[in-house]
C-alpha cells in the first residue's frame, strides 16, 4: 500500500476546462509541480495533464475530471501524495505531531504543533502539566529526532521553563 500525505485541499474550479484551485499545505509548491499524479482519500488517483502556480495557489488540471461541473464536485476534497523520504534533517510535520519530547532522559511532552517563522521553526509542546513551552528549531536546542521511534531529545535554553507562553 502506498504511504500517503496531505498535501492540500480542493478550494475551487478554475476556468471552464475543468481545472481546480488547490490550497497546498507545503512550503515548497514548486515539488508539487512536479507530481504526475495525486489522490484522494480511499487511494483514487487523478493523472495531472498541467499545473502550474498561480497567486499563492496550485491549478491542476487531472484527465480525470472534463468540466467546470465535474471538477465543482471535488471542491473541499483533501488531496494526497505519495510520501517520498526527505533529506537528513528535513521532517514531515505530520510525523513530528503527537512526537514525545525529552530532556535528559526525562518527558517533556508532545509535540502538538509547529510554526514555520522563516528563520526557524518552532515547536508547540504541551507538557505533561497541561502548559504549552514553545522551542526553537535550532542544532543548540533539538540534540536528536527519531520518527521511526517516535521522540524526540532537547536541550531547552536556560530560563524557557521559566517563560508563562499564553497561546
């Protein structure tokens, strides 16, 4: 079976040839160009025959869909990609949520979101107290990440635990 990951969500049609307007859920809509082919949930396939970018958006158009009216049908449909694995140091971030985070031998907490900033990333981890600690994405700070094994290993900046975040 084919490892899939959501990539973006059907938002619109575009034009009357039956192409579609994709919201991308990445960083990099350029790899997205790159895809022959995406899915759906159930693992149905649509074949692109063209995209390209346009105002902060993906349009595709798939063999499969013929019309405007074929393609409105698929509006608020999640779309998905075969997970390809990704260069050292690089992370899905569905991978990363739900992640256990130690320091020290000793669990923080769990990943529950994370912010792309432009300089670094920042993780949302929820303690095991209930409070939310935010951490930089930094070599200085995340010290190890195992996905297979599903954690993680910190070393937190002195004073962070010291910081009430409000989110």
């Amino acid at each position: 079976m084919v490892d899939l990951i959501e990539v973006g969500q059907i938002v619109n049609t575009h034009g009357i040839r039956g192409e579609v307007k994709i919201n991308p859920w990445t960083d990099d809509m350029e790899e997205l160009l790159e895809l022959d082919i995406f899915y759906l949930s159930g693992g149905k396939e649509l074949h692109v025959t063209d995209s390209r970018i346009h105002k902060n958006c993906l349009i595709v158009r798939f063999r499969e869909i013929g019309d405007m009216n074929e393609a409105e049908r698929y509006k608020g449909t999640t779309v998905y990609t075969e997970k390809v694995p990704l260069p050292e140091g690089r992370y899905y971030i569905a991978d990363l949520i739900g992640m256990e985070v130690f320091e020290e031998g000793k669990l923080l907490g769990k990943i529950q979101d994370v912010f792309q900033t432009g300089a670094n990333d920042v993780y949302d981890i929820k303690t095991t107290d209930g409070k939310s600690i935010l951490i930089p994405v930094i070599p200085d700070v995340v010290l190890e990440v195992n996905v297979e094994e599903n954690y993680m290993d910190v070393k937190l900046p002195a004073g962070l635990l010291d910081a009430e975040v409000v989110i």
